[in-house]
C-alpha cells in the first residue's frame, strides 16, 4: 500500500477511485454514516458560553482516512442527508451538504495514503472550520438569515476558532488511538500507523509519490 507525496498525482487519483470501488470502503462509510447519526444524538460538548463542539467531524474525518477523496464526496452527500433524515432541524439545506461534502474531501487530501501528523490534523481542521465560516455562512444567509452575510460570517468565525482548539485535541486523540488499529485491519499503510508530531518539509511531511518506503519515519 503506497504512501504519497502529494495529491497531485495520476497515480494518487487512481488509487483513490480504486479505494471507493472496494466492498470493505463501502462498509466502513456506512458504519461511519451509521456513527455519525449516533453521534448526533449524544449532547454536545460545551465549550464556552452556548459554544458546543459536536462529534460528527470525528466519523467523517476517519471515513476521509480511509476512503480517499473519491469516495469522501459520494460518503459526504450520503451522510448530510441521512443525518438530516434521521434529525430534521428546519428545512433542508442542500448548501449544507455541498459544505459537508467539501469539508470531507479535504480531510481526504490531508489524511489518505499519507503519513498523518498533527501538524496535518492541525491544517485539515483549521481549513474545514475556514470552510464553515465562509460557506456555511453564506447557506446560512441565502436560505435563513435576515441578517448581511458578513454578520453571518464574523460570528461563525469567532464560534469556530474557540470550537478548533478543542476539535484539534479530539481528533488527535482519535487518530493516535485509532491509526495502529486500522493498520492491523489492512486499511492503511505501515507508514500510516502511527500519529506523528512533525515531519520533514515536503507535502506537510509525506513520502514521495507513489513510492513506498520501508525505513522507520524520521519523528520530531
């Protein structure tokens, strides 16, 4: 199982639209779809004020893990609206799962077939909660809002850098858990299996594309 450099790479894609074609992607994104409707019914973690962090990020960015990007936007369409089905909250959104399937998508290009590390967890969170505070707003605005966008926008932003502090810290623990026991199950490479602090410069720290590497990573 390779390890990559960079996304950017034909060889990358192809792995990816192989990945999402495989039986067991298919199970594990349904058990993800499956966790992320759970999730949604345990009572959000309280920050600060009526700030909560809710857990659903957790199952999406290990279906991102595992799955790839080709498969991150079909998991992500799916998810938003089951999670919507099983939890109607208003009227449907469809601009929500356009941000959902973003939003996992780029946990893919951050976590598949590379070797994870914080920094890593760090930048995937950091531009997802981006994504929020700019697309998440404007779904907002378009189809709930009276108030101006940039309103919408400012308030969301604020609400999201107090929730990535301690989304950064969940995912951490997650992935530090989690990464050996998804090597051991086949879903990732030996590279893959450990949650790493820092990495050498390159593409936030990978091995180059489509090459495999049988030496220990270099840790920091």
């Amino acid at each position: 199982m390779k390890i990559f450099k960079t996304p950017f790479s034909h060889a990358y894609w192809q792995c990816a639209a192989r990945d999402a074609k495989k039986l067991r992607t298919v199970i594990f994104s349904a058990l993800m779809i499956a966790a992320c409707v759970a999730l949604a019914r345990l009572d959000s973690l309280p920050v600060v004020n009526n700030i909560k962090v809710t857990w659903g990020f957790l199952a999406r960015a290990l279906c991102a893990l595992v799955g790839g990007p080709v498969n991150a936007l079909l998991f992500g369409a799916v998810e938003d609206t089951v999670s919507y089905m099983m939890k109607p909250d208003g009227a449907y959104n469809p601009f929500y799962m356009f941000t959902t399937m973003l939003g996992v998508f780029t946990y893919a290009l951050f976590f598949y077939r590379a070797e994870v590390t914080v920094l890593r967890v760090f930048l995937a969170k950091l531009v997802t909660n981006i994504q929020n505070v700019f697309l998440g707003g404007l779904g907002t605005y378009l189809f709930y809002s009276s108030k101006g966008y940039w309103a919408i926008a400012g308030a969301s932003a604020v609400k999201n850098a107090i929730m990535l502090p301690v989304q950064l810290l969940l995912l951490v623990l997650l992935f530090g858990a989690l990464l050996p026991v998804l090597h051991r199950m086949g879903f990732l490479p030996d590279q893959a299996s450990r949650l790493k602090l820092w990495k050498r410069p390159g593409w936030l720290g990978g091995k180059q594309s489509g090459e495999e590497e049988n030496a220990a990573p270099w840790e920091g």
